[in-house]
C-alpha cells in the first residue's frame, strides 16, 4: 500500500503542480499581486498610475520633469538608454518591484557597494524624484516610450 500512496500521490502532485503556479503569486506574497494591480491602474487612465501618458511619448509635467532628471545626471550611462541596464540593473525591470518608498531610498542614499552613488545633495533629484519615479515607472509599465518625451498639450 505505501506504493500505492506514493503512486497515487505522484499523479495528484503534478496536476497540482500547473495549478499551483498561478496561484503561488498571489498565496506567496502581496507584492506580485500588487504589481497586476499596478499594471492594471496603469493602462487604465483613470487609475492611479503615478504619471499621465497620451501616445506613449507625451507626458505631464511631473513625469517630464523626471525625464529630464535622469538626462540631466546621464543615469543612461549605468541603467542604459532605454532603462534596459548596463553596469547597472534594468530598471524597466525593477520598478516592478520596487515600492515608490524603495526607489526613494535607493536613490537618495545608494547603493554604493554596487556601483549606485547617492543623489541626497542634487536638488535636481530631491526636488524631482518623484517625478523620476513616474517616469520610470511608465517605462516598466510600458506606457511611456523610450526615447524623448514632450509636455502634453495643454487643453486651453
């Protein structure tokens, strides 16, 4: 009978298997399926995503503001052009993961022993990190283009 248990719990183990990784986000923990729910707002213009984006290059002035942040400091040369990361992570990838409250933290204090220096003493950044983080954001979201973005027109 112990083989038959084995037996019989091998097959109940692999349909469970298939069943399991769809739910395993969700049971695992609050943040993955925080991030559907962040991809979800983002492509609904109504949600709550931190930035406001028509035609995937024209952007409000917050998020234009934080694009110009990251030309102003070059962060390209480590994150990469299209924030597909070079020496530094692919932040189109991490800000999937990153809470708004991380991203503040990494990029006031750093991360020096990776390479990451810290921008407390910019005022560029501490004036405009949010914006950054808007702007980062809709790139990992893929709403914002890469490339130059441009101020929405303003509707007088």
């Amino acid at each position: 009978m112990p083989n038959q248990t084995a037996s019989t719990a091998a097959p109940a183990e692999k349909p469970a298997a298939p069943a399991e990784k769809p739910a395993v986000p969700a049971e695992k923990s609050a943040a993955p399926a925080e991030k559907q729910a962040v991809r979800t707002a983002a492509a609904s213009p109504s949600g709550p995503a931190p930035y406001v984006v028509k035609d995937g290059n024209k952007v409000d002035n917050k998020t234009l503001m934080g694009w110009r942040t990251w030309r102003a400091l070059a962060c390209e040369r480590c994150h990469g052009a299209e924030q597909e990361g070079l020496v530094g992570p692919p932040l189109v990838e991490s800000m999937k993961k990153l809470t708004k409250e991380e991203f503040h933290k990494t990029i006031l204090d750093g991360r020096p022993e990776k390479g990451m220096p810290p921008f407390s003493a910019s005022k560029m950044v501490t004036d405009n990190w949010e914006g950054l983080y808007a702007y980062l954001k809709g790139r990992s979201d893929g709403q914002i283009k890469p490339g130059h973005v441009y101020a929405l027109e303003s509707k007088k």
